[in-house]
C-alpha cells in the first residue's frame, strides 16, 4: 500500500492560497504606489514567492488587478442594488445606506480600484470591462430612480445621463477620497454623497 501524506494539503488549496497571498501583496503596495511604480518582482518579493511563479497564476499586472479586484467590483453591484425602494416603499430614504456600503467598499478596497482606473488606459480588457460595468450601474440606478420618482423623465429630461452623472461623480469622488490613504472619514463621504443624490431624487419628485 503507497502511503500517503495526510497533512499535505489538496494542490487546489495551495494553488489558492499561493494566488491568495499574491494578491494580498499587490494590495497592500498599490497603499503606496501607483499601478505604473507596480512591478511583477517587487510583488512577489512581498509575497515570499519566487518571482516565476507568478506566471503560473497571472498574464501580468493586469490580469491581477482584474482577478483581484472581482470582489470589490461585486460587492459595489450590491451597493447599487440597495438603491432600489421595491423592498421597503422608502424612496430616497433608500440612499443613505446604500451610499454608506459603497463607501465601506472604497475604505476597504480604494487602492486596488484606483490601481485598476490607472491600468485602463494600457489594457483594452479593462477599459471595455469598465464601460461595460458603468453601463449596467447606469441602467441600474436609472431605473431605481424612476421607481423613486416615476415622474423623473419630465422633471430630470434624461434620467440616464443623470445615473451616469451621479455614478460618475460617486466613482471620481471616492476614488479620490479612498484611493489613497482615507482623505476623509466614512461619515463625512457619506453624507456628502447622500445630501448630493437625495437634492436630485427629490427634484425628480418634485411636483413644482
């Protein structure tokens, strides 16, 4: 009978947990560095993995960023679904909340987004999987504006360019406030994003 080594874990447990450490060492040196400063040796030196190993997991930096980044990206679609009233009937109420979980997603992965805004220009990948994603926030947020406001089309004139005015304003705002070191506390983001959207619910509502 071949013996065999009970406390060796699975090759796909250690191909995760080398990917994993991978990108926990990416994270933390784009706290720092923007993605151009970012190199493939200097990540796998803080990993404590040799530098080919890297290859096995990722194309380049750019792939890692876009791997790295999933949870982030999904945990900020679930912020733009709290937008919508069908679950409590609370309109603009709905707002706060949802802005404070996408802040909680830029305090926690602010560096890593910004890497990735940085990466776009170089990457087609990134730059249309960006677009695609702003698109579908767009259409999110539109329509979670007219079921706030159903009369939004004759207040706003375009309820689309108004979601991607706000989508964009929220992503240029946070990425500055928490793409870096926190600017500002996640209170004070906040209620500068809340007070900001909840001025356009309500005109979009307003029967004036």
């Amino acid at each position: 009978m071949t013996p065999t080594n009970a406390t060796a874990p699975p090759a796909r447990e250690r191909r995760q947990e080398v990917r994993a450490r991978i990108v926990a060492a990416a994270s933390e040196l784009v706290r720092e560095r923007s993605f151009q400063e970012l190199s493939v040796a200097d990540v796998m030196e803080l990993a404590g993995l040799e530098r080919t190993i890297f290859y096995r997991h990722f194309d380049d930096l750019a792939d890692l960023l876009r791997q790295a980044s999933r949870e982030a990206i999904d945990a900020l679609y679930e912020t733009e679904l709290d937008l919508s009233p069908v679950r409590d009937g609370n309109g603009s109420e709905a707002i706060r909340p949802a802005m404070r979980a996408a802040v909680k997603v830029y305090r926690r992965h602010g560096p890593l987004l910004r890497a990735l805004a940085e990466a776009a220009p170089g990457d087609e990948q990134i730059a249309s999987g960006h677009v695609a994603l702003r698109r579908r926030f767009d259409d999110l947020v539109a329509a979670s504006i007219k079921e706030m406001a159903p009369k939004a089309d004759d207040r706003l004139g375009d309820v689309q360019e108004t979601a991607r005015a706000l989508n964009t304003l929220n992503e240029a705002y946070l990425l500055e406030a928490f793409g870096h070191k926190p600017r500002v506390s996640i209170d004070s983001a906040v209620r500068t994003l809340s007070e900001i959207w909840a001025a356009v619910i309500e005109r979009s509502s307003s029967r004036s």
